[in-house]
C-alpha cells in the first residue's frame, strides 16, 4: 500500500516509553488491516464470534490500546473517507489480489497445507462497514478521539499533525511524508516478535521515528521533489512509469529539478500528474475535529465485547491496565502541578 520508501530511509528505533506523553494521529484503516491479518487461527480463518463476526480487530484494539495508553501515549484514530476518484484504479487491483488470495487460501486449506492457508489468509482482509463501525464503537467506548477524514485518513493525519494538535502520524505508510506529517513513526502497533512472510524466520519489530526534516535534507530534495519522484515511481493515484525505483527516481529528480523536466528527458508522460500533485500538496485539511481524550465507559465496553463472545474477565483486566494507567498520569501532573509552587 502506497510508495515504497524503505530503500531511502535511515529510520531511528524507539522504545514505546520514548513516547510518553505525546500525542499521536493513527491512520485507523492501516491498523485495523494489521490486526486482521496477523490475528487469525493456524489454518487462517481471522477471530469470529458464535455469529460468525470478525472480532481480530477488536482484540487487536483493546489490548494494543493498552498496551500504548500505559506507555503514556494518547491515540487519535483517524479514519479514511471517502476515495479520491483517482484511486480507484489501485482499488480495484487490491480488490482482485484479495479475490485471488482468497481462492488461493481455500485451496490450501481443502489440501491441507495449513502453512500456505495461513500465509494466503492474510492477504485476504478488507475492511467492511461492520468492521469499521465496530471498531469506532469500541475506541468511542474507550473514551478516545475520533476523526472522519473528508478522505485519506494519512492525509487528515498529517493535516493535524503540521497543526501541532498531535505530535506524530503513525502508519506503515511511507505516504504520510508525501503528505507533510512532520514526524512519522511505524511499526507503533506491531512491536515484538513477527514471521518474515514466505519465510520461516523472525525478526524483532520495533517502533521506528521518521523526522520528515531530516528525512529530506538527507536526500538533498524538498518535499515537492519528493511528490515528483514518487509520482514517477507510482502512488496510489497513478501507476508511474516502468522501470523506475526509488533510487532512479531520486537521481532523475535530483539531476532535473522536477517532474516536468524529468518527463521532457525521458520521453514519458503521467496523466493527471498535476492533480496528483495537488492531493499531497494542496490539501486544506478539515478543523472538524478534536484530539481530547474523554472518560472510559467500561461497562459499555464490557457488555459490548461480551457480546461478541469476549471473555469479561479478559476485558476488564485490559480495562483495568487504562485506568492505572490514566490515574498514575492524573497523579504525575498533579504532583508536577504542586512542585511548581516551590
């Protein structure tokens, strides 16, 4: 999903403690994918209740919601809008892979290699109106903010995040760059031990932080170089043009100055491209939002997720790690509130 950068980037580890006490914009859409595709059983199926709804997400919001919330991290999720007609083009090649995942998945698992099922599985996940819905009644539940993009969710992100109303955007995503976020941080929900996939091998996943500054001085471009070269390389707007990577994108545009210059040199031309520049650079952002977290409803969270067949026990003790943890916060800043008459 979106441009690959991994190739450019010098990215620092970070210890989740690192962060405390900072405010981060999730791209909520990207997450739930994460938590989709890695919770599921040994021959692929993802977490289901007794009818039969998906609840991988669920869990993979209540514990890792913790999880951040005791490191003194405040999330605001921001969830996708609606599609810029341009995309639709990738949407529909992500819905075909999935499709094709798919049959892959029950093909494995009707022959009982469970290796490949699981491996297929995950490919598989999409995000449905039950799920989505789900998913904002939990984090609602939970007390945390909610923001609607008029769009893209990383676009939202890093509109609040130039605001200084957060102080990074979290995403797999390298497009958040593309987009102006200051910082980016990934791999903020999927710390620990993961599968390499198609390999059997593990590795550790840390936090990594992206400071957007440095990430350009280090390349000796600006951020509308960077739009330009990844346009040249393919977005989720347009497909780019063949042959060209990160590496050769970043020498065309170094050499040429921009997009215009590199397409006259090269003989090539990208439809659109005007437009597609003006989605990453142009957007306004929408100020309908707030990024204050409010009170936990935990019976509504309770008796929501034991509906969905959640142990009441394993919810309250998740439940329970929130509000030490919200309460050791309220006693920190009282405590520095008191010192600060001495």
């Amino acid at each position: 999903m979106g441009v690959n950068l991994s190739d450019l980037t010098e990215p620092k580890s970070m210890e989740m403690e690192d962060l405390r006490g900072k405010k981060v914009a999730i791209d909520t859409y990207n997450i739930v994918y994460q938590f989709m595709s890695a919770i599921r059983q040994p021959d692929g199926y993802p977490l289901c209740d007794s009818k039969g709804r998906t609840t991988s997400h669920l869990t993979g919001l209540l514990h890792r919601t913790a999880s951040l919330i005791e490191a003194g991290i405040e999330p605001v999720f921001v969830f996708d809008g609606k599609p810029h007609p341009l995309k639709q083009a990738t949407l529909d090649g992500r819905k075909e892979r999935r499709e094709k995942a798919e049959q892959e998945w029950k093909d494995a698992v009707e022959r009982g290699d469970m290796k490949t099922a699981h491996t297929k599985a995950q490919q598989t996940s999409r995000m449905t109106d039950e799920v989505k819905e789900s998913a904002k009644e939990l984090i609602r539940y939970m007390g945390l903010p909610i923001v609607d993009a008029p769009s893209d969710g990383e676009q939202e992100a890093a509109y609040i995040c130039r605001r200084n109303d957060v102080w990074a955007t979290a995403s797999q995503d390298f497009d958040s760059l593309l987009f102006g976020t200051p910082v980016l941080l990934r791999n903020l929900t999927m710390t620990g031990r993961r599968k390499i996939p198609g390999k059997d091998i593990y590795r550790e996943i840390k936090t990594e932080v992206i400071d957007s500054e440095e990430f350009l001085r280090n390349l000796g471009i600006s951020r509308e170089q960077l739009v330009d070269m990844c346009i040249l390389m393919g977005t989720d707007f347009n497909t780019g043009i063949k042959g060209i990577g990160p590496k050769k994108a970043l020498k065309l545009v170094r050499d040429n100055g921009d997009l215009e210059s590199v397409l006259r040199k090269i003989g090539e031309d990208i439809p659109d491209y005007q437009e597609i520049r003006g989605i990453f650079l142009d957007y306004e952002g929408s100020d309908d939002y707030s990024v204050e977290h409010g009170p936990l409803d935990r019976q509504a969270v309770v008796d929501m997720l034991t509906s969905y067949d959640f142990s009441a026990d394993r919810v309250n003790s998740a439940l329970d790690r929130i509000e030490s943890a919200r309460k050791e916060e309220e006693r920190k800043r009282k405590q520095k509130a008191l010192d600060a008459w001495f």
